[in-house]
C-alpha cells in the first residue's frame, strides 16, 4: 500500500529543465499543482501567447 504523505503547502509556481524537456508545477485553487511537461519548442511558443496576452 502506498504511504500516505501529508500537504504541507502547493509551493511556488517553477518551471525547471529536465533531461530534454521542461516541467512547469503550477498552483491550483483548491490546493495541488498542475504539472505539465514540454519541449522547449513548446515552451517558446507558450512564452509567445502569454507576453501577447499581457
């Protein structure tokens, strides 16, 4: 049986490189993180999106 670990807090939102892609954890509401995982190619494209939306 798996062993049940307790939350201690989400954390911060990361972004890190990994082998040959990159993991972003992001902060959900309601507790957790969203942890997605992409190339970098991804990730420059998401990067573009995002600044044109802000």
């Amino acid at each position: 049986m798996a062993a049940m670990k307790p939350r201690t807090g989400d954390g911060p939102l990361e972004a890190t490189a990994e082998g040959r892609g990159i993991v972003v954890r992001i902060p959900t509401e309601g507790g957790g993180r969203l942890v997605i995982e992409m190339s970098p190619q991804e990730a420059g494209k998401l990067a573009e999106v995002l600044t044109a939306a802000i």
